[in-house]
C-alpha cells in the first residue's frame, strides 16, 4: 500500500456520535468503518461505487483486501500505527473490485465509537492538490505496481 500520511489532528475532526455525518473531507466522501483487526464493520452507498463492491462484499473483507499486492507490511506498520495515534490523513492506492487501483484522499479517527475506526474517503481530484505541497515533501509515492 503506498501511501503519503499526515498524522496531524488538523486533519481529523473532534470525535462525533454520527460517523456517517462527520465526514471531514466534502460531502458524498465514502465512508468505511473497520473493527481493530482491520474488518470492515460498516460503509456507506458512497464507499460501494468508489470500489465497485456491494455493502454486503465489503462487510465480509479487510483492509487488506484492499490494499494493493506487495504493499501489505507497509498496510499493516500503518494500521499499528494509526491505532496507537488515533488520526491519519493522506494519499493511498486501494483495489476496487474490477482489479484497477483508485487514488484517492483520506482521512481516519481511531475509535470513533468503541472499536469502530472510522475512514473518509474520496476519490483523487488530479485538478486539485489535496495538500499543501510543503506538508508532502519527502512523502512522494509512485503508484502501486
């Protein structure tokens, strides 16, 4: 999984009861929901046609799953991490269900609700530059092979 993370509380709003409502990045961002082992408890209609995968698919897998071949210490280093941190925010590659990759912004509150690790996802607006480029230096990624 290559990413660019920014663990900045900036990045992340105050916990919120609601998780489908709190969505950080703009409305219609997906959202995911995965229990600490990494398995996805909730989404949202947004996070099924981002990835091409029903509600009722994506309930049965993990974060792994949708982390690009090869990447998947990388996966897991930052899944320990952004545990222990609580925030994470950046760039990552995931697979949709057709086997292409998407790019795109996220965002990720470490228990949003007890156990539940809540990700905000949008799709790569190549237009836009998600980040000022000051806070990316040194964290370039190429795309997943």
């Amino acid at each position: 999984m290559g990413t660019r993370a920014d663990k900045s509380q900036e990045a992340v709003p105050e916990r919120a009861g609601n998780l489908h409502t709190t969505a950080p990045l703009q409305p219609g961002a997906a959202t995911l929901v995965a229990d600490d082992r990494g398995r996805y408890v909730d989404c949202d209609e947004a996070a099924s046609e981002l990835l091409g995968y029903t509600r009722e698919e994506l309930l049965t897998m993990s974060v792994w799953q949708l982390t690009p071949g090869g990447h998947e210490v990388d996966g897991l280093v930052m899944w320990q991490e952004f545990l222990h941190v609580g925030v994470q925010a950046g760039i990552y590659w995931l697979v949709r269900k057709d086997g292409s990759l998407v790019e795109v912004e996220y965002r990720a509150l470490a228990n949003a609700s007890p156990g539940g690790h809540v990700s905000w996802l949008r799709k790569m607006d190549i237009s836009r530059e998600p980040f000022p480029a000051s806070r990316l230096r040194g964290r370039g990624q190429e795309r997943p092979t």
